[in-house]
C-alpha cells in the first residue's frame, strides 16, 4: 500500500465545507462521510478529514485557532497555471477567499493562495521542473 496523508481540519459547516472542497476539484469518499466527518479526496494518496467541531474534540483537547490565524500552508500540484487560476476563482465563487496573499509568478513556478470557508489557507500551485534555472555554484 502506498503512503498516504490524510489532513485532518475542523469545520464550522460540513456541508458549506463539502460543497467548497468539491467546487476546487476534491472528491467525496462516502465511506468515510457521515453527518460529524466528511472524507474529500484529491488523489489517491490525498485526503482531506473534514470534522465538525465536535467531533474535532474527540481527537484533541487543544483548542481550535481563531480564523485570524494561520498554522500551516497546504499546497497542491495543479497541472498547468490555468488550473491553478480556476482554482482561485472557485474558492472565491464557493464561500472561500482568493488570493490571501500575492500571486508568485517565477516563471518555471506559479503559485496562488487561497482560504477555505474556515480559513484554513491552501496554496494552489503549477511547477514545470525542466524549466528551473540551474543551481547557482556560488550558493
């Protein structure tokens, strides 16, 4: 069996949240979905755990951060900067918030940041590896 992750994040509202995750390209898994938890998949080794509040705190007594706060960056492959765009403007259709912080263009990498409805904050990013500049020797 190969690897997976399975991301674990607390949701005000799991339908709002589910209706979110499937309008930026996640599939539902009904397995493991019932009315406290919600399994969205972006790929066979990635899932994402949506979890209403309550059942957030069967797993943890820790509090859940303000939606001021940001605790981590998630970033996920796109195939091209247009699928990176549609992302970002699906995340601002479906209850999220596009663009938190400046669009990086590098040329070889393209990346935008988005927000979930609970502001757990997403990067949506293109990379072609073959057009990398090469290493710097100095560095």
């Amino acid at each position: 069996m190969s690897r997976m992750i399975f991301v674990n994040l607390p949701v005000i509202d799991l339908d709002a949240s589910m209706a979110f995750y499937k309008s930026i390209g996640f599939e539902n898994n009904p397995h493991f979905t019932d009315d406290t938890a919600a399994c969205m998949v972006w790929s066979e080794t990635i899932n994402v755990m949506l979890l209403t509040h309550a059942k957030w705190r069967t797993f943890t007594n820790r509090p859940i951060p303000p939606t001021t706060s940001s605790e981590v960056m998630l970033a996920l492959s796109c195939d091209s900067r247009e699928a990176v765009d549609a992302m970002n403007e699906a995340a601002a259709a479906n209850g999220g918030t596009a663009d938190i912080n400046p669009v990086q263009d590098l040329g070889f990498m393209y990346n935008r940041n988005l927000a979930d409805p609970d502001s757990h904050v997403w990067e949506a990013m293109w990379m072609d590896p073959a057009a990398m500049p090469p290493k710097d020797p100095a560095s």
